[in-house]
C-alpha cells in the first residue's frame, strides 16, 4: 500500500517514468531489508530511492527509522526533520523524532525553548506551506463572496450572516496568513541543518587555526548564517555562534 502511494505521489511530479520505476523499486527493497533487519542495507535502498526520485516523506520517514535502529542519530534526526516538512502533523514522524532527539548529547535547556517558542513550532510543523496558501486563497475567496452577497443581497435578516462569514473567515485568514509568513521566513532565511558528523568543533572564523568556541555533537539542529570556503556559519537555538566544517552539517 506504502508503495502504491508513493507511486501515486511521484506520478504528480515531472520526474521521468523510468526515474519513478527505479525509485518504487529501490523503496520496496528498502522495505524488504528492513523486514529482515538489514538496516543498514535498507538505509543504502531508501538514499537511492530519494537520489532517483522525488523528495517523499514517507521514505524519508522509513530512512530515519532505518539510520535509528543502526544508532546513526545524526542521520535519523535529519530524516525525520525533512520528512516532517512535507508530511506536517504526521503523529508518527513527530513522536520519532521527538524520541531521536532525546537520546541526542547536546540538549536545548528550558531557556533556550520556553513554552511559547515550543507552542509556535509545534504549531508551524502542524501545517504545510501549500496548506496555509490555500486555506488563504479559500478566506479571500469567501470573504470576496461574503461582501458580494451583501451588496447584492442586501435584505436585513441576512447582513448578520454576512458579516459575520466575513469577520470569521478574516479571523482565519489573519492566523494562516501569519503561519504561512512564519514559515516561508524560516524557509527561505533561516536554512536549518542538522549534525551529522559525530563531533564537530565550533570555531570563531572559518578555519582550524582559529579559536574553539564549542562543541557540537550528531543530532544538534543548526541554523546557517553563510558559508564561506568549506565552512558555514551557524547559530545554535541559545543564539551562540560559530563556524563548522560544511561537510559536518545537511540542511534540513
């Protein structure tokens, strides 16, 4: 069944039919090792699947938890965050990866993430960018049809109806707009990354000959800044900076 859906997901994309055959392929021969418990020979099909194909969340998801029982938590995490982002509020890949990130070593304290930054991000990973856009585009729409039938019905009884279509749909339409700002923002300017080496050293410049400011280890979620010659500046959720060796990080 996981096969055909993503044989039907990929169909909607421009991605070549014998590009689609290959991918299908190798996601149920990833699906097969993993049945047999060979994980990391699962994890090898799943990478190809998504190097020949398109980008899907649920073989991201089944990548995550193939790196996870071979205790690769760097690589997990990673695919748990990228599966997140195209399958938002998906209850299985959000307890994972919740789950992976606490058996990582670097860990947020209670005030780096307080209450209310963990209540937004819980509530941008509920929803997709597409969702967001189109819940906006059906607001304006109904809010459009809402005014016209008040201009061209305009019997008493029913400006209450109207107004308040309007006032309800522009509350709507005022939360999903803010959401979606959010995360096209943290999109395009905030490019998230994970570790995925098992340690790497944070300096205060683009090189080895400078000074070590901290250590991160495999899971550690990242936000890149710049890159500069095989080196990417980062900040860490604390708000700490430094640079990192590009080939220790993947964006999300």
């Amino acid at each position: 069944m996981a096969a055909r859906v993503m044989l039907f997901i990929c169909l909607l994309t421009s991605v070549p039919a014998d590009a689609l055959d290959g991918a299908t392929r190798l996601y149920n021969q990833g699906n097969a090792l993993y049945k047999q418990g060979k994980y990391a020979e699962a994890a090898a099909a799943y990478e190809r699947a998504l190097a020949s194909g398109p980008r899907n969340g649920r073989v991201f998801y089944n990548l995550g938890n193939a790196y996870f029982k071979i205790n690769r938590i760097g690589r997990a995490i990673l695919a748990y965050e990228r599966a997140q982002r195209l399958m938002p509020g998906d209850e299985d890949v959000a307890s994972n990866l919740q789950f992976a990130n606490l058996l990582k070593l670097d860990k947020e304290t209670e005030g780096e993430v307080n209450a209310v930054a963990r209540f937004v991000r819980w509530l941008l990973n509920l929803f997709s960018v597409n969702l967001l856009s189109v819940a906006c585009s059906l607001c304006l729409f109904g809010m459009s049809g809402a005014l016209i039938g008040r201009v061209f019905r305009p019997d008493p009884r029913l400006r209450p109806v109207w107004m308040g279509a309007v006032l309800s749909l522009g509350v709507v339409l005022l939360v999903s707009g803010t959401l979606l700002a959010f995360k096209v923002h943290a999109r395009e300017f905030e490019q998230a990354a994970v570790v995925v080496a098992g340690e790497t050293d944070g300096r205060s410049g683009p090189g080895d000959e400078n000074i070590k400011v901290f250590a991160l280890h495999e899971g550690t979620k990242v936000f890149i800044q710049r890159s500069e010659g095989g080196w990417l500046l980062v900040r860490l959720p604390s708000g700490i900076g430094g640079w990192i060796r590009a080939r220790d990080a993947e964006r999300i």
